[in-house]
C-alpha cells in the first residue's frame, strides 16, 4: 500500500501549476546545456534534446565513457557511461555519457549555470588524466554548489 499513497503523492504534486514551470525548466536547462556542449566540441546522439537527458558520444574528443565518467566523478560532476547506437566498444567501456538536469534544476540553477557547468564539463574532459587539474575543478565546483543548495537538507548543522 506504500506504492499506492506515494504515487496519489507524486500525482498530486504533478496536478500544481508550480510542477508544470519546474519541469519547462528542467527542458530549458537540458537544451542550454546540450547547446554549449556541442559548441564545445562534444557530439550529441540526437543532435540536441527536447527532455531531460543528453547522450554524448565522448570518442569525438578522444575518450572512452568510462574514462569520461571517471574523470567527471573526480571533478565532482555525475554523470553514466552510456552505449550509444550502433556503438562498437563494449558495455563496461562505452563510447558515450549521459547526462541529466533534473537534480540541477531542483537545486534552482537556470541557463547561465547550465553554461557553466558544460564548461566545467568540457574542461574535465579535456584534462581527464591530470589530478591536480581535477582536484581544482573539483574546488571550484565544490564552491559553486554552495550558491544552490539541496532542497530538503540543513548544510548549516
């Protein structure tokens, strides 16, 4: 019965007019990230995005998904490793990413921090084998995030 009273609750959040704004932005933040993203070189499944997600096929700068995930986590971006169509490298070491902007979005981040953010992206990729480099990404992230805070968690106590 728990199923049941969390989905007439994910429902009626759904129903408020608050919830159809959130998720015009969750697109708006997907397709301004996805647009600085191939500008910076990155190469898209579907050439752009109309939802939430983008498929980046990594091997157009020269890495593997697995080594693009590995590199973004240590920068302290999540994204997955992700096969894309007709991809030629196996499961475990894909030749894409996939990314979101759903938990972004909640944490109450619009276009000029989604640009921001495809550049540290970009950046991580680009120095994906320099630990210092990371670690400094890292930082700047760390110090960025502060500005948008996870709803629902107290980072004062």
């Amino acid at each position: 019965m728990h199923i049941v009273a969390a989905k007439a609750v994910c429902f009626a959040e759904a129903l408020r007019p608050d919830f159809r704004t959130y998720a015009e932005q969750i697109v708006a933040n997907a397709r301004t990230l996805a647009d600085a993203l191939l500008s910076g070189g990155l190469r898209l499944v579907s050439g752009g995005t109309d939802n939430h997600l983008m498929m980046c096929d990594v091997t157009a700068v020269g890495l593997s998904g697995k080594i693009a995930e590995h590199a973004l986590d240590h920068a302290g971006i999540t994204v997955n490793k992700n096969m894309i169509p007709y991809d030629p490298r196996k499961p475990m070491d894909p030749s894409g990413i996939r990314i979101g902007t759903a938990a972004l979005t909640t944490r109450g981040m619009k276009a000029d921090e989604m640009k921001q953010v495809a550049n540290w992206i970009l950046q991580t990729l680009k120095v994906h084998d320099n630990p210092a480099a990371l670690e400094n990404i890292r930082h700047e992230i760390a110090q960025f995030a502060r500005h948008f805070p996870v709803p629902g968690i107290d980072t004062e106590t």
